[in-house]
C-alpha cells in the first residue's frame, strides 16, 4: 500500500503540472499560428500592392511604345534631307522592331488580349508602311513618304491601330485601378 500511496502523491503534483503544460502548449501553438498567418497576409498584401505597380508600370511602358511607333512621332525624330523614301521606311521598320524588342517582357504584366493588340498594332504598322513605301519609285524622297502617310493616317484617324492599342491599355489599367481600391 505504502507504494501504491507513493503513486498517487506523485500523480496529485504531476497530473497537474501536465494539464497546465498541455493547455500551454494548446494555446501558444493557437497564438504562434494566429502570428504566422497575420504575417503571411502581411506579405501577401505587400506582394499585391508590387504586382499592382508592376502591372501599371507595364501599361505605362507599352503606353509610350504605341506613341512612339505611331508614324508622324517617328518622321519627326527620323526624317533627314538627305533620305530617300526607302531609307525612312527601313529606318521606321527596324525603329518598331527595336521599340517593341524593348519592351516584349511588358507580356508578363498585361491580359493575353492586350498582348494580342500590341503585337498586331506593331503588324499592321510595319505593314502600312512597307505598302506605303513599296508604292513609291526607288530613290524617292523621303517628303514622299512623308506625305503618303500623312494621307493615310488622315484617312485612318479614329480607326488608327494606335488609336485603338490606347484604348485598351487605357480600359484595362482602369480596370486594375479599380479592383484594387
């Protein structure tokens, strides 16, 4: 018996001591995951916010992409004297090429739609003015090119290619702007 009554003196300081330690145990681990998770959407919020400015940074940067390969903004920095037509052509040609090279991990950011504009904004721009270009006599001043696209864009104005890409970079990235608030 003298044993037994040993046992049990020691479960009356034991016991105890293990519900205690359990109920501490259940309530740091509540705590700690309670913490993990406030820090994950911590970070989930601050990841949120980058992507948000990568996003519009996207739309910015294709924004200037379609105003710089828009035709009239490319003759001014590229026209010379000395040009022929063919030359100008050539030059606004690889000036596109190199504009949207730039400017093609801008993808990653924007909706497969808008990317889809871009890329046939730029097409239908070096097609214009190959058509264009390849309309005029060899050795033709470049003020003919000149000219023959002012026509066309006349003629385009509201239907314009670039037109149209702005109008979707301008929708979308209001879109974006308005989800996030």
């Amino acid at each position: 018996m003298n044993v037994i009554q040993q046992i049990l003196e020691i479960l009356k300081y034991i016991l105890p001591s293990i519900v205690v330690l359990i109920a501490s145990a259940y309530i740091v681990n509540k705590f700690l995951i309670k913490e993990i998770e406030r820090k994950q959407m911590a970070i989930f919020q601050q990841n949120s916010e980058k992507s948000m400015q990568m996003r519009l940074q996207a739309y910015e940067r294709l924004t200037i992409f379609i105003e710089r390969i828009r035709p009239m903004n490319m003759i001014s920095k590229l026209y010379s004297k000395e040009a022929t037509a063919q030359d100008l052509q050539l030059a606004m040609v690889q000036t596109i090429r190199a504009e949207f090279e730039h400017n093609i991990s801008q993808q990653l950011y924007v909706s497969h739609q808008v990317w889809q504009t871009i890329n046939a904004v730029k097409e239908q721009e070096i097609t214009m003015l190959n058509r264009v270009g390849s309309s005029l006599p060899m050795g033709a001043p470049a003020a003919d090119l000149i000219k023959a696209i002012s026509e066309r864009v006349i003629q385009q104005e509201e239907d314009a290619p670039t037109a149209i890409a702005l109008e979707a970079l301008n929708k979308e990235a209001k879109i974006l702007l308005f989800e996030n608030r």
